[in-house]
C-alpha cells in the first residue's frame, strides 16, 4: 500500500497542473495543496471534478509573495513540490517578457527559498525524503536543424525565446540548490502539450474554436515548423513518477514520440472536425479553407523533438496515447464542454474571478 504524502502543486489550476491535480485525487491516495495566483491562465473550473474531496485544498496565493510561500510550507509541511505556476505562452513574452522574469525566475527563487528553510526544519528521515520538482519545458535546449537528432538530458542549453530563457535561468536555480545546499530536488523537461482544459490562446485548442465559429486558422510562416506533441494526461502520469520514483539530481526529459508540422497538425484537427462537427458555420465548404498563412513569430524555433529513452528505461513511463487517439479525445472534449471555453472567450470567467 503507498504511503499518501502531502503533494504543494503550484499552478495546479492551469492546463497541466490541474491535469496533474485531477490524477494525484482520482487516482492516488494523496494529498494536493493547489497554490495559484488565478492569472488570466488559472481556472478553478479545470478542477470542478475533484474540488470535493476531503484530499484537496486550495490556496490563492503568488509564488513571488515570500511571506505567504513561508507560512504555507508552514501550515501544509508538504513532502513532495511540484513546481509548475509560470507565465507560459511564448508569444506574450515577446510582447511583454517582464511577467516572464518576475514569475518564473524570482518566483522559482522565492518558492525555493521557503522550500529551503522549511526543508532545514524537517527531521533527518523526511529531510531525506522531500523532493522538489521543477516542471520545465524542452524549449531551453533551442531548436534543432537537422531531421534526425533529438534533445536527451545532456544537451547543451541555448533557448531562443524570453519564455524559454526564463524556463532555463528557473531550471539553473533549482539544480543550483541542490548542489549548493543540498536540498533534493529532480528537473523534467518536456515537449508540446495538448489536450482536455487547454487555454483556448494555443494552436490546438485556437485552431478548433476558430474553426466552430468559421474563423481564419493563422498558420505561423510555411507551417513547417515540427513540434513533439503530448497528451496532458500522460505528462501528468509522468511527472508524478518522477516525483515519486525519480532520483535526486536527475532530469528526465518527457516527450510523446509525436514530432508533427504544425501544419500537419492543423490539418489534421480539420479531418476530425468535418467527421465530428459536420454542421459548419454558414459558407464554409470545408474546415480547411479557413487555413491562414501568417508573419512568422520571430526568432521561432525551427524543431523540437525529445529522446524520451531515459524515463522509459528508469522508471517505465510510457505515453499511453498516439497523436491520433489523443487528438480525437481533445476534439470531443472540446465539442463536449462549450461552457468551459465560452466563460473564457466571452471574458465572464475574467468577470468571476475579480468578483
Ligand atoms: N503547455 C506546455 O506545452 C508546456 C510544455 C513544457 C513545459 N511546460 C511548463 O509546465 C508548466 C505548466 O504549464 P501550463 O501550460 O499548464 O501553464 P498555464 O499557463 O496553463 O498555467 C500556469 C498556472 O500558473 C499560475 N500562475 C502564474 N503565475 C503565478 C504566480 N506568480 N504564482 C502562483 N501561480 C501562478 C496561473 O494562474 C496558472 O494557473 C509551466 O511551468 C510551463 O513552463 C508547459
């Protein structure tokens, strides 16, 4: 029988945390505090489903304030960090990279100095046992050129992006705090991912809704770009192996074995949506005619795709979904919960939040 610990998920009402929130509860005997500052991309409605269990709390609070991180290690005295609250939407860091720094490096610094001291005042046995795991994203290893090489857990660091540059400078500070004070932490680094909850400023979830309301489908330059796709709910699996099994100092890198044009991708979401929504807006013969070629991003990287061996080798993680099934389940919960992503594109859920 697992022993249940005290999981502090910061971001835990964002796309992923909450897809990890969702498993920790329904699957798991453990207990989730969900940390999260509710910014445009924090949606409490993500974790309607499993909001009455007795195993679950949640506290509003900003990884930034050091006042607040103290007193809740403080209250909660969690065994396991699951550190995912960042600003994450590359184009919003080239518009305005400040919230980039702010959030995710001296964010990551403050939580890791409340995890520090309250770390300091465990006991040897469960000093030994805390972890602290910082979910970071393959875009720090910059972007690869040939078709055949893949990011493993020792390529070198080049990101290209405000966002990525933070994610790196973040990853730096928690490995730093390992070596420097001993405090035991672990890094996963991982691909695209897509699926159920996904904020509806992303290509997979912008493409459908674009698409039911008879919108362009904006393709960034050719579309040629290939990104390595992931089903949220297998990063979620994953990402509680390694905060459970994964070993001090390591890094697991995390992909779907799924390296996809992102043109491909849209074109794909088209086929499944003329076979689930066949009942297009008016003058649209087909999904794919809305396909839009547009100003690419700058500085957008050209491939990313991930050795994904190690994780599968150490700790027997496997992705469950191929890109097709995965695409499929996203398109029918799209189709299937309107009421979820109409609150954000009307700006009630906004409405709600400041109330
Ligand atoms: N989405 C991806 O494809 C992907 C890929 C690789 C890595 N990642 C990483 O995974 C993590 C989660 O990504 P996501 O897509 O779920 O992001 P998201 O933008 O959907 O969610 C981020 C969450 O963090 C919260 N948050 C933001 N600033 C905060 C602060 N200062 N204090 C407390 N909470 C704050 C937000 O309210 C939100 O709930 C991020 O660290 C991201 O870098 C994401």
């Amino acid at each position: 029988m697992e022993i249940s610990k005290t999981f502090f998920v910061t971001g835990g009402a964002g796309f992923i945390g909450s897809a990890v929130v969702r498993h920790l509860i329904k699957d798991t005997t453990h207990k989730v505090i969900n940390v999260d500052k509710l910014t445009y991309a924090g949606n409490l409605s993500s974790v309607a489903d499993i909001v009455d269990s007795d195993r679950y709390h949640f506290e509003h609070a900003d990884i930034c304030d050091s006042i607040a991180m103290a007193d809740l290690f403080k209250k909660h005295q969690p065994d396991v960090v699951m550190h995912l609250a960042a600003e994450s939407h590359v184009d919003r860091s080239i518009n305005g990279p400040g919230d980039f720094i702010q959030t995710n490096i001296v964010g990551t610094y403050t939580l890791l100095e409340a995890a520090r001291t309250y770390w300091s005042s465990l006991a040897t046995d469960k000093k030994t046992e805390f972890r602290f795991h910082h979910i970071s994203t393959d875009e720090v290893y910059g972007d690869l050129h040939g078709t055949d090489e893949l990011f493993t857990e020792t390529t070198p660091y080049a990101p290209s992006s405000p966002y990525s540059a933070s994610k790196a400078g973040s990853d730096h500070l928690v490995r730093a705090w390992l070596r420097t004070y001993g405090m035991p932490t672990v890094v996963t680094n991982c691909s695209n991912n897509y699926g159920p909850y996904h904020f509806p400023e992303k290509l997979i979830p912008l493409m459908i809704l674009n698409a039911l309301a008879g919108k362009p489908l904006p393709v960034y330059g050719d579309g040629k770009q290939v990104r390595d796709w992931l089903f949220v709910e297998d990063h979620a699996r994953a990402l509680v192996c390694v905060a459970t099994q994964g070993e001090v100092g390591e890094t697991y890198n995390i992909g779907g074995h799924n390296e996809k044009k992102n043109i491909e991708v849209v074109n794909t979401l088209c086929t499944l949506l003329e076979e689930l929504a066949p009942n297009k807006p008016p003058g649209i013969n087909q999904y794919t005619d809305l396909i839009r070629y547009v100003t690419d991003r700058p500085g957008h990287d050209l491939r990313y795709a991930i050795d994904a061996s190690k994780i599968q080798r150490e700790l027997g993680w496997v992705p469950e979904e191929t890109f097709e099934t995965g695409l499929r389940k996203t398109v029918k919960w799209y189709l299937e919960n309107p009421s979820w992503w109409q609150a954000i594109l009307d700006g009630s859920y906004q409405q709600a939040k400041k109330a």
